[in-house]
C-alpha cells in the first residue's frame, strides 16, 4: 500500500512539476482517442446502413433485362430485340438447378391509378407471390400481399406502395377501399410496410403499385416480360448460375449466350461485394487517421517522460544503490506512461460517447447511418492505445533503468 501510494505521489509531482507538458500531451492522447472512436464509429454506421440499404431491394437476386444482339448468331444479323415470355421461366427452371426462386415482372410506367379526386402514375407491376419475399415487399399490418387465388383467379386486387397510398389516401385507412387503374376497379388488400432502399430499377417499390402478373396481361394486353428476377440458391455460385441462364435463354431464343446486350443481368450479390469494399476502405482510412493523431500524442508522451528521467536522475541513482532492481525502475517509469495514456483515454473515450450519444439525434440515418460504440471499436481504440503507451514508454523506461549509479549520484 506504501509503495502504490509512493508512486502516485511520485507520479502527481511529475504532472506538477510540467504542467504545460502533461496538459498538451493528455490534449493529444484525448483528441487522438476522440478522433478514432468518432470516425471508426461513424465508418461503422455508415456501412451498417449502407448493407439495410442494399437489401430494401431484396438480398442476394439477380435481375434479368432483355435487350438487343449485338452479335450475328445461327443466321440471325444484330440489333435484333429479345422479348421473353412467361415461358423462359420453366426453361430456366429446367436447365439451371441452381435457383431456388424465380419470378417473371411485368412494369408500366404510364398508366394512372385514381382515389376519388386523387390520381396519379405510379409503377403498375404485375408480379406472382414469390416476388414479395425476393424483393423484401413486406405487407402493413391489416394488410397482405399476393397470394395464389389471386393469381389463380384473375383477381383486381392491388397492393399499394407506402407513398402512393399516403398520395391517395392520406391518414385514411386504404385497405379494402376501391381505386381504378385506367379506368378499371381494383380491391385494395394492403400496403407495402414502409422500408429504406437506396437502388431500383424504373421506379422505388413505394411508388409502385403490385396486381397479380395475369390479371396485369389481360389488363393492358401484352405477353412480353419486363425482367425476370431469380436467386441462387448459393451465392458463391452466382456467377455459374449467371452463365448458365445465358446459355439456356440463349438456345430457346436463338442468340449467343456470350452477347452481354443479349441479356443484361443486374446482380446484386456482386454489388453488395463492391460495396463491402468500399465501405470497409472508408472505415480503414478513418481508422489510419485517428491512429496517427494518436501516434503523434504518443510522441509527446514519449518526449515527457524523457524529461521526467532526466530530472530525476539522482533519485533514480539513489534507488539503485538501496537495491532497487533494474526491472523496478523500468516497471515504474512504464507504469508512468500507462497512467498518462490512460487518464488521457477514459477521458477521451467519455468524450467521444457525448459526441456519438449527440451525432445519434441528427436525423440523417438513412443516407449516413448512425455511429455507434460498439465493442469492436472499443476493442481497437483500446489496442492502438496500448501499442502507443508500449512503444513511448519503452525508450524512457529503459534509459532510466540502464543509467550508471555513480553518474546518476555524481549528477
């Protein structure tokens, strides 16, 4: 107990004694602990909201576009449009086993939908059941999606996008009330439960409207697919299984199977990987950014404790002539470093709590994410700390414990 209490006297006499010294480096030490839990925290946030982004589309699927041959194949010139039917899904099912889910979509664009006095011109989709857990289509409550007797059936019944029905509706109740599409009625039996998305195609799904796929054919007349949506069913395998649609399609509808404009496959999977690269560089580089303001505080420690060992030389010779061991004065002057660096933390990490805490409350979530103190950053402030008390206490440390007695009595 004397001997700790030794040390802290010791330790608050130094602090004393180089007051501008130890405010600058605590300074440093608390910025550098701010400055990488705020940014790492925020890089977190930012990719954390950046993967619930990605998934308002649906999570791993892969969207297939007819386009136009730009390659002459079988007799066939280029410039030759590619339309697909209902009937490219069962080839696909039938030469690509590595799907597990698969759904034709049919979109217009132009069509309007009215509520009473209320019109306006979403996204008309027709779609099978599937369609809502591929794309993450998810139903408020008091409502539901497409089913099979729906489809089965022919039904006019249609799900609302969250903005077309706050459009239409308002703070109204829209579920079972009756809306016209064109000039057709349709039951409405839900509303898409409001969800972030930051990419689609034509149009977001809250500015959609969903009707079963054959009640939309008979609707406006037309048999030729806007896309096709399908999943692997391993996404390691995405690419196979991309290759392989390419090859089916490309048999039944007489094109070469490596014409990319033949069909254009939008896949997600790979997104969401350039994605978690680039969210992870990001992260990286504001790691390296506080690592180095923490570098330069561990500077100052170093450069501090260099003048402690200086001016306490003779106590330092003093001590070796009682008998104090080598490793004593090391452990004492490394002890030293570690409580400057970890007054500087705790201080700095309560500071950079209040900053998230506060950062939390800015209603930017959707486009930035919102940082957070998980225990991964915590865990990482904490080593680079520890590398920073390691490495500039070492030199004093050991320069303290290496001085020759008689020097330091004669000092």
């Amino acid at each position: 107990m004397a001997t700790l209490t030794s040390f802290l006297a010791e330790f608050f006499a130094d602090i004393r004694a180089q007051k501008l010294r130890t405010f600058l480096t605590l300074f440093g030490i608390i910025w550098g602990t701010v400055t990488i839990v705020v940014l790492v925290s925020f890089g977190l946030g930012f990719k954390r909201q950046s993967m619930i982004n990605m998934h308002g589309m649906g999570e791993d699927i892969s969207i297939l576009f007819p386009g136009k041959t730009t390659k002459p194949y079988e007799g066939f010139g280029i410039g030759r449009a590619i339309h697909l039917t209902e009937e490219a899904i069962p080839v696909i099912r039938a030469k690509v086993p590595g799907i597990s889910e698969i759904c034709p979509e049919y979109i217009r664009t132009k069509t309007p939908i009215r509520y009473k006095t209320n019109i306006m011109t979403p996204g008309i989709t027709g779609i099978y059941p599937v369609y809502g857990k591929m794309r993450n289509i998810i139903p408020a409550e008091g409502g539901r999606f497409i089913d099979t007797l729906d489809v089965t059936g022919r039904k006019r019944v249609v799900m609302l996008g969250n903005r077309v029905k706050d459009y239409l509706f308002g703070d109204r109740n829209a579920v079972g009330k009756t809306v016209f599409i064109g000039i057709t009625p349709f039951t409405v039996i839900g509303v898409m439960l409001p969800k972030v998305q930051n990419s689609s195609y034509y149009t977001r799904d809250a500015d959609r409207v969903f009707i079963p796929a054959p009640t939309f054919t008979a609707l406006f007349g037309t048999q030729y697919l806007t896309d096709i949506i399908y999943r692997a069913a391993q996404v390691s395998e995405t690419a196979l299984v991309e290759k392989q649609v390419r090859r089916a399609l490309g048999e039944e509808y007489r094109f070469d199977p490596k014409d990319q404009d033949a069909l254009q496959i939008w896949n997600t999977a790979d997104f969401q990987k350039i994605l978690d690269y680039i969210t992870i560089g990001f992260t990286l580089f504001l790691g390296i950014i506080g690592s180095f303001t923490l570098g330069v505080a561990g500077l100052g420690v170093a450069n501090i404790m260099l003048i402690v060992v200086q001016e306490r030389t003779k106590e330092i010779g003093v001590k070796r002539s009682v008998g104090a061991r080598k490793s004593t004065i090391l452990l004492q002057f490394f002890a030293e470093t570690f409580m400057i660096v970890g007054l500087g933390a705790a201080i700095g990490f309560l500071i950079a709590w209040g900053i998230v805490s506060l950062l939390q409350l800015i209603p930017v979530k959707e486009y930035v994410g919102t940082p957070e103190m998980s225990l991964p950053v915590i865990a990482v402030t904490i080593l680079i700390l520890g590398i920073i008390g390691m490495t500039s206490g070492m030199m004093p440390a050991r320069r303290a414990a290496n001085l020759n007695v008689v020097d330091c009595l004669r000092d």
